[in-house]
C-alpha cells in the first residue's frame, strides 16, 4: 500500500522529491502517512478534497483483497 500512495502522490506534485510515505501497523489496521511539499499540499488535497478522496478510495480497494483496513493520513 506505501508503495501505491507514493506513486500517486509522486504523479500530482511538483517536487517529488520531497513526498515522505510512512506506514504503520496495529493489529488489522494500516495508518500510512503522506507528507509533501507545503506548496504542493493543495495539488495532493484537491478542491474540496475530491483527490485525497480518489486516493484514498483507491487504497481502500487495493487493501480489501488482503482484509485490512487502511487509513490514509495527509500530513
């Protein structure tokens, strides 16, 4: 799933190199954690969040065949 997000997030900003995943586990759910740029942080949200939404209905699908749950944080 971190390798997912990062993918993604390195696709919509403008300094990829600055995109930090982390992933962090507790039992059956799945905390993964997105920072990025300051200046980039509205490219990753989206208007009104529809592309943090997209992002994160994408994991939840990704992670539904291993019967996880996953939370996408954006920091």
């Amino acid at each position: 799933m971190k390798d997912l997000v990062e993918v993604i997030a390195k696709s919509l900003v403008e300094h990829p190199e600055e995109v930090v995943v982390t992933e962090k586990e507790s039992g059956k759910t799945t905390v993964i954690e997105l920072k990025v740029a300051q200046s980039d942080m509205g490219k990753v949200i989206g208007k009104q969040g529809k592309i943090a939404k997209a992002i994160r209905a994408v994991v939840k699908a990704a992670a539904s065949r291993s019967d996880k749950k996953v939370v996408v944080d954006i920091v």
